[in-house]
C-alpha cells in the first residue's frame, strides 16, 4: 500500500491559478516513490472570483481532491485543511503550498524527503544553498528583514527562513502543538512563523530545503505588509520575553493597545530617518549642524505623517483633507518640539554638562537628556493627533 502525502493549497480569489497549481502539486507523484498525493483546497469564505466553481468542476474529476470553505484568514486555511486532512485522509505526511503558483512546487518533493529521513518538520526556505526569491526588490527586503528579525529575536539563529507556507511535517508534530497559544485565527500571515516556533517548542527535529519563489502571474498578493509587520515585531518580542522567563502576554496586550504601539513604531524609525538625514546633510551636503538638524526633523515629520495616516490611522473617517491633517500634524509636532526643548533646558540647568564614567567610555548627560524627552513628546505627540488630527468624525 502506498503511503498519503496530504497537500493543503489555501484560497482566497485564486480561480486563474488554482488549475494549474493543482495539475502541477499531482505531477510531483512521479518524483515521490512510494507516494499517492491527496490535495485539500482550503478556500475562504470572501473568495468572489469563482475560485470555488473551478475548484469544483476539478473536484469531480478526481476523487484524490478534496474542497472545504473556510472562514478569513490564511491561518485558519492552513490549520482547518490539516484538521480536515487528518480526519478524513489519515496521511502519513501533513503538507502545505501556496495555491498561487509563486512556489515552484518540486520543493514538495524535497520537502516529504526530509520527512521520510526523520526530520519532523521540513521547512522550505529561499535563503539556502539552491533556493531563490524572485519577488520585486520591496518584497526581497521584507523577506529578509523579517526572517532575521525572528532569527536575532525569537530564534533558533539556524533557520534561515520563517515566512512563507511550503513545509511538511508529521501528524504526530502537529497533534503536540498548542494551537490555543499559536495565533492562527489572526488575519495576518503571522502563523507562518509563529507555527514554526511552535513547533520548536513541542521539540521538533527540523530541516530547511530549498524552495524556488517566484513572482506572481495571476491574481493579487492578499499579505498586508505592514499589518504582517506589526504582528512579526510583536510576536517575537513575546517570544524572546517568554524564553526569558517573563511571561508577559505581550502579543495579546499589544494586538489591544494596536494604535499606540503602531504610534510607537512610526515614532521609532522617524527617529531612525531623522538622525539619518541629519546625518546626510552634515557629512554629504555640507549644511550646519542646526541646518541639518531642521531639514531632517522636517524630513521625519513627513515620514512620520505619511506612515501614520496610511497605517496607524488608517480605519479613522476624518473630515479633513490630507493637507489640513499634514498642517495640524506640523503644528501638533512643533508643540512636541517646544516640550523636548523646554525638558533639555531644563535638565541642562539643573545638572549641568557631566559625564556618567563607564570606565570603557564615557557618556555625556547630554544623551540623557535626549532619551528623557522622548516619552513627554510621544505621549504630547500621540494625544494630540488621536484627539485633533485623525479625530474620528463618523454621523
Ligand atoms: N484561505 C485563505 N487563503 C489565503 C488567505 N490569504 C492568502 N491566502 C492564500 O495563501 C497563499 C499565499 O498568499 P499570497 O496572497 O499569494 O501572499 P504572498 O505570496 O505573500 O504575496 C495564496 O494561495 C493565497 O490564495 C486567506 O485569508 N484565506
Ligand atoms: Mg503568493
């Protein structure tokens, strides 16, 4: 008798892709002795292109596909057609692809190898030796940032990759995770690595292939970037907290306080973009220091703003146009401006020009007085344009 591989292909608005795909997962048999491939379309709910007609028609033709709709989400996709493979199938092998033709999908046959070798969970990865990312340069950059992002953070360092679906692994590995913690009811793509980290906890002996990305042909991208972001950030904070022993629900409590921790974040890299910039101006453009220093604040306040009205704010019904709410945001950082100076002088006044001796080097109060303003001037700055600026103003 001949062992199942179970393949789950999540959908949402795939109807030009899924024939193919499907028609290319069933041609791997070949490469895969021993193997007879059963495919779960695991469609959502808010699929309106029809994917769901096609995927029938497919459906009656053999009887080795399987169809289930899904509620959102492309974790519930994943984990609902493993439960469904499971139930239904008894595979000997759990695997899962994209349905959109962007991974080559020979990787499966590497991918059930490593499984058949004794590895619990095979993941597939574009940053070993064979494996490619042919996304647009944007994409590249998000890819790479993100997984060494979870490699310095969250770890294990040896993973290359933690952000994207291809993987198999054994039934018995997915009956120990603990799907009440992994978060795969989230809308992000957050359960690509937050379930890898899982199953690092349950003890999963694991391997990374090499897995062929390539640029999309049909339909839209359904990964809301920014949105991914922000949960990646978070998820592995409180994974690096909970590894230290600190058991701070911290993914949760951010996912509650969202708005102020994407303030938060757009402040933090505004303060990355205006020290760069102040730096620009100084050593290429030859400006002045105080120059350099107005330019480059002026440059984060627009950096700031932009990110801020297209990510933090986003769901907020103002009536304002862009360019009042670019003026009032201007006005608004000006008062944190005055508040940040006034905190300086301030301290300057009372503790005068010192240093804290390290003994390696030397630290000026000076940076002290900084860091000091930073919490006044975000909270000045975060008040002020949930009250004024993007002021929910619905009838
Ligand atoms: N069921 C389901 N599938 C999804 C969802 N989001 C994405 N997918 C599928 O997951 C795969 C990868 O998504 P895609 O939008 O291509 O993300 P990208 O490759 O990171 O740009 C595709 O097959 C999508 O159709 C979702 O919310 N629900
Ligand atoms: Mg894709």
């Amino acid at each position: 008798m001949k062992k199942i591989v179970s393949v789950i292909l999540p959908t949402y608005n795939e109807k030009l892709n899924i024939k193919k795909t499907v028609a290319k997962v069933f041609e791997q048999e070949e490469s895969l002795h021993g193997f007879e491939i059963h495919i779960v379309i695991a469609d959502d709910v808010r699929s309106t292109d029809g994917t769901e007609r096609v995927a029938h028609s497919l459906v009656k033709k053999n009887n080795r596909l399987h169809f289930i709709k899904v509620d959102p989400g492309l974790g519930v996709g994943l984990i609902k057609g493993h439960q469904y493979a499971l139930e239904k199938l008894h595979p000997d092998i759990l695997a899962q692809l994209d349905a959109d033709g962007q991974v080559v999908p020979d990787v499966l046959v590497r991918l059930v190898q490593a499984v058949e070798d004794g590895y619990d969970l095979a993941i597939g990865s574009r940053f070993v030796e064979g494996g490619k990312n042919q996304l647009s340069l944007g994409r590249r950059i998000f890819t790479y940032g993100a997984s060494l992002f979870c490699r310095v953070l969250m770890g294990p360092w040896k993973v290359r990759e933690f952000t994207n679906s291809a993987r198999a692994f054994t039934p018995k590995l997915f009956q120990k995770l603990n799907l009440t913690r992994l978060p795969w009811r989230e809308p992000s793509f957050i359960v690509q690595p937050a379930f890898l980290h899982e199953a690092i906890l349950a003890g999963a002996k694991y391997k990374e292939v090499p897995l062929i990305f390539k640029n999309r042909l049909e339909g839209y991208s359904k990964n809301k970037v920014f949105n991914y972001t922000y949960d990646v950030i978070t998820y592995c904070v409180d994974a690096r907290l909970n590894a230290w022993g600190l058991n701070i629900p911290f993914f949760h409590l951010t996912r509650r306080a969202k708005t102020v921790v994407k303030f938060g974040l757009v402040g933090f890299v505004g303060t990355l973009v205006d020290f760069l910039f102040y730096k620009v101006f100084i050593n290429l453009g030859g400006f002045p220091p105080a120059t350099s220093k107005g330019i480059s604040t002026e440059v984060a306040i627009i950096n700031n703003f932009i990110l801020n009205n297209y990510w933090t704010f986003r769901y907020r019904k103002t009536k304002t146009n862009f360019w009042t709410k670019l003026g009032i945001f201007n006005l608004v950082s000006l008062g944190g401006l005055v508040i940040g100076v006034l905190i300086v002088k301030v301290l300057h006044l009372y503790y005068g020009d010192g240093f804290v001796d390290l003994g390696w080097r030397k630290i000026a109060y000076n940076n002290f007085y900084f860091f000091a303003t930073i919490p006044f001037v975000m909270t000045w700055n975060f008040f002020m344009n949930h009250l004024i600026t993007w002021k929910n103003q619905e009838d």
